[in-house]
C-alpha cells in the first residue's frame, strides 16, 4: 500500500529494545462477565544507568464490541514504554481486558489492585467507569482516554490526557467544520450507556444549530456496539441529513456511513470521532470501502503532518515493534505514559500513589509530548477544555488507502459557548 501513512512509518527511524514477551494470568472462570482477562509484560531500553521501575495497569476493550476503537492501545502503551526508556523509567504493564463488561470492568480493577499491586492504572476504555469508584476509593492515579463518562472530571484521582471532557457543555468546533465542509442540515448518533457518547451527540447538534445549521436528526441513545443502523440511516433521510457524526466505536460508525449511501443519501461529511489510521487501514477491504471521502476528528497532531512530535510517535512504534498506521488509541496510549513519566520525574521516580496524584495533579503545561501542537494542558483544569486541548480538532480525510490532511482543519478550535449545555441522558 503506497499510502503517505506507509510512507511516514517507512522512513521512521528504528530503536534498539529489550522486551519481554506477554504471558497470560487469567482468574475465573473465562466464561463468566465478571472474571477479568490479563496478561503481563514489560519493554524498556538500554540507556546509561539503571532504570527505574514502575509497575502498572491496563484497563482497555481488547474484546467485545468496544474493541474495534480500543484494543490497540496496548500498542501505544509499548510505544510510550520506549519513550520511557529514554528517560530513565522502566514500565511493567499488567493488561487487563474489559471485554466491554462493566461489570468486567471492575473486576479487572480489582484484581490490578490487589493481586497485581499496580502503582497506577492506564485507561482506554469506553467502560471505565465500571471500575473508576474503585480505583478512585483506592486512591490509584488514573490517566487515560476521557471517553466515558463524567468521572473524569470529578474523581481527583484520574486525568484525562487530553484533558477532562465535558461533554455537557457545548463548543462551536463541531458547528464551524460542518459549515467549512458545507454541510447544511446535521445528524447525530451516540450510545445510551456511555455518558460522554450520549451527550456528545446533543452537544454536537447544539454546535451545529448555533452555527446556523439545520439539525434533523439527534439520538442519543442507540444500543452499545450495534451495527443495526437501517432505522438510524432511515431517520437521518427522512430529517433531510447531508452531514453527520457519530460519537460511537467504528464498528457502528463504518456501518452507518455504509446504510446511508444505500439509502440514497448524498453526504457532504461523515466526521468521525474514532477511525482513523489502522483502524480502518487495517479492517480489511470492508471497512476501507466505507471509509472513503470520511473526516475523522483527532486530538493529536495526525502523522501525515510529519511534525517533529508525529516522527518521534511514529519511531517509538516501530521500536515497540509495531509497522502498522497508528491509531487514536495508540494515541492515547503512548500519551498516557508520557504524562505518567512526567508526574514520576516530579516525584524523583517515587511511585506512591498519593504522591503521583499530587505530582498528576501539579502539571500545569501538559503538551502532550508535543502532539498537541504547541498547545497546553492544566491537568487541574477540569473545566475549560471540554473538547480536548483548545477546542481542537485536527481533522483528517480518507482518499483511496492514504489519510490527508483538510486545509483550514489541521486544527479547527473552537470556542466553550457560553451558558449553553445538554441535559445527561
């Protein structure tokens, strides 16, 4: 495939590592919701001097219907433990496997905490809040994606690292990329169970309505993980829709964009929240076939940029052994380890958990190891960034097997409008 993300991961400069190979520890019965599935490993370097050793938790959908958006955060987790290297820190991870279970969810904290003795814990998880009051009545540092729901920000103890979404209140970045790509009349789509998909999708109409858009169609409360959209596609035609997002997995998003084009629909944008890189490169010709002429919205720098900080990410891919476009989660993965690196350098690699939290909680800058394109995070804020770093998206368009930047969208902020929010489900 001559994709310019090929080209990128091509000319990616490789690391010299030593890693340890995963093993699985599994307790229960693997039938059973409630018994988590975890494996173990550890990556690191060889820099001068020994490295400090931090051991620490996974908590990711490897399975069930949230895998196709998460599953490869392990991967950027991999990555960021080559970052690591370089600064001193070696990473122990212990994986473990939500299987889209809340109730898994859960049990898999718990067993991090008690049997595996994690220091802190790595979430990208659309369930997260299964094990989040746990987590946090433990006092363990959480850091990880903000996809699920409002714990993010009210638990003192977790840190999204793009900041703490809110998706209550409503920004104008949705509404100005719609009206940039010349949509005129908005749908949009979220899960019920998931409190930051389903406001995303009020949120995202009321971004739109205030840009001078239509809104034909709003629901969010559409079941977690289906691909049964024929009634959604049906419903967004009849509201007269040209331009939808859909704060959902790819595996119902794919499927949507596919439903509407068999229902006659002339789509001036499908903008997707989750997507892009390997997930749909990687999704065989199904997925790639859906995909086309579809932006996915970032909340990094994407690699087609060739920035300084999308070359590091990349290389420390292929160090970590992965030749595959990197996806949102691998992302989130790998950023999460940066801001846990910087929290442990704040600490002199102390890695007791309230002086972790204290250290997480100090970072005033966060700069997403520079992915965020100059931009800043205060990890204390959990009020003024509800769409990420600035409001901002940094917008990507599939044509053909390569993602391409979009002019006037690399990135597009937005601002917070004020006194205007979304009622939860």
């Amino acid at each position: 495939m001559a994709s310019r993300t090929r080209q990128v991961l091509a000319t990616a400069a490789i690391l010299t590592i030593a890693a340890a190979g995963c093993s699985s520890s599994k307790s229960g019965d693997d039938k059973g919701g409630a018994s988590p599935s975890t494996s173990a490993g550890a990556i690191g370097a060889s820099p001068a001097g020994p490295l400090k050793t931090i051991k620490i938790g996974l908590i990711a959908d490897i399975t069930g219907a949230a895998a196709s958006g998460n599953k490869t955060m392990v991967e950027g987790v991999k990555a960021g433990a080559v970052y690591a290297a370089r600064q001193g820190y070696k990473i122990n991870y212990v994986i473990g496997d939500t299987q889209t279970n809340p109730s898994n969810t859960l049990a898999v904290a718990q067993k991090l905490v008690t049997r595996d003795g994690v220091s802190a814990v790595i979430a990208v998880s659309a369930l997260t809040f299964g094990g989040s009051p746990y987590l946090t009545a433990k006092n363990i540092p959480v850091i990880g994606a903000a996809q699920d729901g409002p714990e993010w920000q009210t638990a003192k103890n977790m840190f999204g690292v793009t900041g703490a979404i809110d998706q209550t209140k409503v920004t104008t970045t949705l509404g100005s990329f719609f009206k940039l790509v010349g949509v005129t009349t908005v749908g949009t789509l979220g899960y019920g169970i998931s409190p930051l998909s389903a406001e995303n999708a009020k949120a995202s109409a009321e971004s739109a309505r205030r840009a001078g858009l239509k809104v034909g169609y709003v629901n969010s409360n559409f079941t977690f993980g289906s691909t049964d959209v024929a009634p959604v596609a049906l419903g967004m035609k009849k509201g007269g829709v040209d331009g939808f997002t859909s704060a959902t997995d790819p595996n119902t998003s794919f499927a949507l964009v596919k439903g509407l084009r068999q229902a006659g629909v002339e789509l001036k944008a499908a903008l997707l929240p989750t997507g892009y890189g390997g997930d749909t490169l990687q999704a065989g010709p199904g997925a790639l076939n859906a995909a086309q002429n579809v932006y996915f919205g970032n909340q990094y720098e994407v690699v087609e940029m060739q920035t300084p900080a999308t070359k590091q990410f990349v290389s420390d891919l292929r160090a970590a052994g992965v030749t595959t476009a990197p996806t949102l989660a691998e992302y989130h993965g790998y950023a999460s380890v940066g801001l846990l690196v910087r929290a442990l350098k704040a600490t002199g690699g102390e890695t007791d958990s309230t002086k972790l939290i204290n250290a997480l909680t100090g970072i005033k800058n966060w700069d997403g190891l520079g992915l965020f394109g100059g931009r800043t995070i205060d990890m204390n804020d959990r009020t003024n960034n509800p769409g990420g770093v600035d409001n901002c998206l940094w917008v990507a368009k599939l044509e053909g097997d390569s993602f391409r930047t979009v002019k006037d969208a690399d990135p597009i902020c937005g601002e917070v409008i004020p006194g205007v929010k979304v009622k939860p489900n």
